[in-house]
C-alpha cells in the first residue's frame, strides 16, 4: 500500500508535463519498485534515474513518460525497443499495447537481459519477450515493428532500426555524443523517412555495431 501511494502521487506530478490520461494509467499499473535493485526501492517512485548496475540506469519517469508519449502506442501494436535494463519501460510498453500486442526487447549486456527478464516475470507480464544481442542491430527476425523504441543515445540513427520500422512507424530515439537531442523519426506509407528533434536529453551511449 505504501508504495501504491508513492507511485500515485509520482504519476500525479507527471500531469504538468501534458501526458496524456493513457499514458499516466499504464504507468499507474506498473510496479516501478519491482524493476530497481532491492536497496533503492524506497526510491523507486522518485522522478529521477537510478542506478541498476553495470555502469547503466533506469530512466526517470518522466522520460518515460514522454518517450511512450511521443510514440503514441496502441493496443494490439508489435513494438521493438532497444535498451532492456530493468525492464521497466517494456513493462509500461506492454500495459500500452495489451495482451493483443507485444515487445521485443534487445539487451547487449547478459546480466541485465537477466535481470529485466526475472522483473518481468515477476511483474506478471506475458507480452514481453527479452533477447541478450547487439540492439544496435535491431531484431530482424521479427521486424517489421510499429515501433521502435531507443534507450540510448546513439552517433546517428542505426539503419538496420529504420529498415526494420513499418510503414507509417514510428521511432523514438536519443542521439549525440555530449550533447544529446531526442529525434522523433517516422515513415510514411512510401517509405520515405522524417526526423524532427524534440529536445535535448541525456542518456548513457549505444554501445555496439551500428552505435559507440
């Protein structure tokens, strides 16, 4: 009870960024405290990153928020993302998506593909399926995706992630070195590709073939 409190009044302070109702009741469903190191859960409902080992973090709320924002997920949609860590942003995905959709998730480092499989599980999520690989590369197997969501900042925008986006998808994903700019990129029913930057942010690199 005591943590359904604090997640409460998290989500009710993620009101002034302009999230939408959806966006705040999916993250109001998922237990952030199952998704930190045991002796940060006192902090889990924090606006802010926290560390989960390995040099990486969980995103702070509010970037999770805005990132599930801009992708404008629906029920039923097959979505890629790139980055497990904990788990946690896959775990709001799938409350997005629903029992009809799914996310593939891509995590370069083993223990924590482990971790963010075991808190899954854990969580009760049945949508979510996490594979250890180079993320940098995308999930080939089962592209196309409606979208793609990117947890950290790569030089460019990978192109195996654009070839494995779907027509009228959508890819959120951070870019820079130093100076980091969110990019929202889409593809049209032609297949022809936009970017437009969202604003700057700060995320820990992409590491691997297509990244740092």
């Amino acid at each position: 009870m005591e943590f359904e409190e604090r997640r409460k009044i998290l989500i009710d302070s993620l009101t002034i960024n302009g999230i939408s109702d959806r966006v705040l009741d999916a993250m109001m469903r998922v237990p952030r405290h199952l998704f930190v190191p045991e002796k940060l859960q006192d902090s889990a409902y924090m606006d802010m990153p926290l560390p989960i080992g390995h040099n990486q973090t969980i995103s702070a709320p509010h970037m999770v928020a805005i990132m599930c924002e801009l992708l404008d997920i629906s029920s039923g949609m097959k979505i890629l993302e790139v980055g497990s860590g904990s788990g946690y942003n896959a775990a709001v995905m799938a409350e997005l998506v629903g029992d009809e959709g799914h996310i593939y998730t891509v995590e370069r480092i083993p223990g924590l593909a482990d971790f963010a499989e075991q808190n899954i599980k854990r969580a009760g999520y049945k949508n979510v399926t996490v594979f250890q690989d180079d993320g940098s590369c995308g999930l080939a197997e089962h592209a196309p995706y409606a979208r793609i969501s990117v947890t950290s900042a790569a030089p460019d925008v990978p192109q195996p992630l654009i070839d494995q986006l779907a027509t009228e998808g959508t890819m959120v994903i951070p870019v820079g070195n130093g100076e980091q700019q969110l990019v929202v990129v889409r593809k049209d029913m032609e297949g022809n590709v936009s970017y437009k930057g969202w604003g700057g942010v700060i995320f820990v690199p992409l590491i691997g073939k297509y990244g740092y």
